[in-house]
C-alpha cells in the first residue's frame, strides 16, 4: 500500500485538551448500533435480576486498540492508542439492603456470595498475564470457607457486605468483579460515600484479547457512578482512580495508558499520550482509504501474571544502572540508545534488551505523529511492523501465534504493516492495511491462520470512535 492510494483530503488536529466530564447524558440514539446493543444488554440483566430499570444510572466505556507505543506507558513514555466500536455498560442503583449485588452477563456460570470474595466459580482467568484485559467467562476453583455459594446456569448476582466490598484481593484472590470493587473504592477514598447499589454489567470487548476489557469495565463503573453522585469528574482524574483500582484490586502495575484512552478518546482521532505529563494530543485518523484490522487470535498463554511484573523490574533495573552515570534519568523514557549501550555492561541481558525496546519504541511512536500527519501510510506501516520485531526478540512478548498472523498479513496486497498488540503472550495483532482491501485481507488471514495452526481467528474493523460516556437512562 502506498501513500499515493491514500487520500489527502482529511486534516490533522494537534489538539492536546481533555474537556472536563460533563454531566450531560447522552441519548441512545447518539450511539453506535454496537454501543446500543452493550446498552441494552446491560439493562435487561438488571430488570432480570434487580427488578425495573428506574432510577438508574448507566456508564459506558470502550475497550483500545494501541496504534503503537507498547510496554511505554508505565515507563513515562508515549504512546498512540485509539478507542473502538467497542464498550462496557454498568448499570447501578441504589438498593434498599445492606449488601451490594454485582451481576455480569459475561459470567454465565458465576454464582453467587454473600462473603469477602467471590464464589467458586469466579473466573481464575482475571489472574492478568499482563494488563489490560479480564476475563469474565470461565471459572475458577478458588473459594474462602467464607463463601456461600449457589450454583447456576445463569448470570447470578455477587453480593458484598460494605465492609465485604472493600476487602483486597489478597484476601479475595483474583475476580473479574475486582475491577469494580477497585473503582468504588476510589470513589470513597476521595470522600464521596456510597450506598449499597445494585449493579449490573455487560461488554462487548473481547475478553483476553488484548483490548482492554478491564479499563472499558473500570471507566463504564466509574462514569456510573459519577452520574449516581452528580459528580463532575475531568476524564484524566477518572483515568487515574481506575488505574490505582487496578494496582490496588487486580494487583496490575499497570501504566495510564488504557484507562485515559477509555475515559477521554476523541471521535476520529488517535491519541498521543505523555504518560508523564499526562498531557494528550489528539491526531486526525479518518481517511476513509485506510483501515485497521484487528485480529484475534484467539489464544492466550498462560504466565500466572509474572511476566507483566517481571518486564517492570527489568525496565526498573535498567534506569538504575542508567542513573549510576546519569542521575538525572527517571524513567527509560530520559534515556537514547547511546546512553544505554554504555552502560549495557552493568546490567542483565535482559534489562539490557527491555530498555531497548523502550527507548526505540519511544522514538517509533514519536514518527508515528508524522506519518499520521503527512498521512505517509507506508511509513506508518513500516513503523508498525518494526514494533513487533522488537516486540517479539527484545521485549519477548509475542508467541507464535501472533507472529503467525503477521506473517500472513505482511504478505497480502494493500498491507501497509501489521503487529501484536497489546501486553503480549497472545490476543490481538494490528494491521494497516487500505480499505478497498480490507475486507479480503480479512478472509486471507482468518483462512490461512486456520490452516497454518488449526485455529480460528476472528477480525473486527475499526476506525477511532469517542471515549466514555454517561448515558440518558
């Protein structure tokens, strides 16, 4: 694909304002049909399980998709993500019990817990190996001899005392209600009480892939409960709250980046984000020549959530080798390649590698702005595709699987470039790929993944949509 297939008729926006939240609902109307369906799911599982719907409050988040900038952000770094047509919907109110109830329709075969955990079927997959994404579809034999549980073959509400509620999961061990857990948490840590509500979820983020399902779940609750509140809460703070929720709760060190993206994206637009400053810029990303292609996998490897913390020490190791001669770096984002390489004697192989990957990483995404700005597809492309190899030999988070797919895709007219997305060890890879082939690179990759490994694939095409939202009930 070459910039001259490309239009030029789109201009590029290097607005960096993230306006306050607004307490303004939206209509339904005013969303995607997609947005609407994750709406309406989430309100008939509340009229399922808790009665009518009046009274509610109804927050919408959605899931990312990172356009480049991988394993940067809690680095201090930059990155490009965008949001998707994508979301989760939570829906609260206030109940007249002493006890709250959590209920999703991604758990069909949760069940419920008047206790400090969750009950025995509460998914293990929640345990990340890496951030960015919950599971809420597959159980777990983790039990405290506090729960008491019911089996069934439907969506059974949780239910938490408050004192319950606000339990660590060192003590309740790694569920998918966590995530929700962690953001009313930060609610009344910031002074803002809450009585016992009655919730209900329901997203359309694919789970484990690598697109951010717990931020999409985290910011759909916090917005929520915003407009339970009547709290006016600016989208960076929001982001912040989730993200401590999931250091706190999931026991993810994860960085800002899907939680800001969730909580502030722009229709049409890619955001570049200074996970230090947390300052934003938003570019244009709407030529209707050029498409993204989202490819699932559709395996995820097993790590126990040890080698997401396992690359934070290594960076963590190697600024610290950095600062030996140059005091001044805080994080890898400080550092060139020049200053790595003359220290590179002082730290472990692979601290050396990780930082490598960082720093050029940092540089990509910063070329990044301006491919997108010249729209020079074919740059971006190639930027893209050297993210993976890094990805895959420096910071080794790819698998074979990922690589499979883009290998395919890389071989298919009107592929630009393509790489993994997301913490790695399975889920999603990105393609750029023009339009007017979209749809057959789409066919080619899920038939020759099939063939090549026996899986099935699945694709989603999207273009950058708008972030959170509180919804008209």
């Amino acid at each position: 694909m070459s910039t001259a297939t490309m239009s030029d008729s789109s201009s590029s926006s290097g607005s960096s304002s993230v306006a306050a939240s607004t307490l303004n609902p939206v209509p339904v109307s005013s969303l995607t049909p997609s947005a609407q369906s994750t709406v309406s799911a989430a309100r008939q599982l509340f009229r399922t399980h808790f009665g009518d719907d009046s009274g509610i409050s109804i927050g919408l988040a959605p899931g990312r998709v990172n356009l480049i900038g991988e394993h940067t952000d809690y680095n201090g770094g930059f990155v490009m993500p965008l949001a998707i047509d994508r979301h989760a919907a939570v829906v609260v109110r206030k109940n007249a019990l002493q006890r709250w109830r959590i209920v999703s329709a991604n758990a069909p075969t949760e069940t419920s817990a008047v206790a400090g955990s969750a009950s025995s079927a509460a998914p293990a997959s929640a345990t990340p190996a890496s951030s960015g994404d919950v599971a809420m579809d597959s159980s777990d034999s983790t039990s405290t001899p506090a729960a008491t549980t019911t089996p069934s073959s439907r969506p059974t509400p949780v239910e938490f005392t408050p004192e319950q509620l606000l339990l660590p999961f060192s003590q309740t061990g790694r569920h998918w209600h966590n995530y929700i857990r962690g953001v009313i948490a930060q609610f009344q840590a910031a002074g803002h009480e809450l009585p016992c509500l009655d919730v209900a979820v329901a997203s359309s983020v694919p789970l484990g892939g690598g697109l951010s399902s717990s931020a999409a779940l985290e910011v759909a609750t916090a917005c929520a409960l915003q407009s339970l509140l009547g709290l006016n809460l600016d989208a960076a703070t929001r982001a912040q709250w989730c993200q401590k929720a999931e250091h706190e709760f999931a026991g993810v060190p994860c960085g800002i980046m899907d939680q800001f993206i969730s909580s502030a994206a722009k229709d049409g637009h890619v955001m570049m984000l200074d996970c230090r400053s947390l300052q934003p810029t938003f570019i244009e990303f709407s030529d209707p020549n050029v498409s993204l292609l989202i490819t699932n996998s559709n395996v995820k490897h097993g790590h126990d959530g040890g080698e997401y913390a396992a690359r934070v020490r290594e960076c963590n190791e190697a600024v610290k080798c950095l600062q030996i001669k140059w005091p001044d770096i805080k994080q890898l984002r400080d550092a060139s390649f020049d200053q790595l390489s003359a220290v590179e004697s002082l730290m472990s192989e692979d601290a050396f590698y990780r930082a490598r990957h960082v720093i050029m990483e940092n540089d990509r995404t910063k070329q990044a702005i301006d491919a997108l700005r010249s729209r020079d597809y074919a740059r971006l492309g190639q930027l893209l595709t050297f993210s993976h190899v890094s990805l895959k030999n420096d910071f080794e988070v790819s698998c074979e699987e990922l690589d499979c797919l883009v290998d395919i895709a890389l071989e298919l007219p009107g592929v630009a470039g393509a790489r993994m997305t997301g913490g790695g060890f399975g889920g999603c890879t990105l393609t750029l790929v023009s339009s007017s082939e979209a749809s057959k690179v789409e066919e080619a990759i899920i038939a020759e993944y099939r063939e090549q490994t026996g899986i099935e694939a699945s694709c989603l095409i999207t273009r950058p949509t708008h972030g959170a939202v509180i919804v008209q009930p």
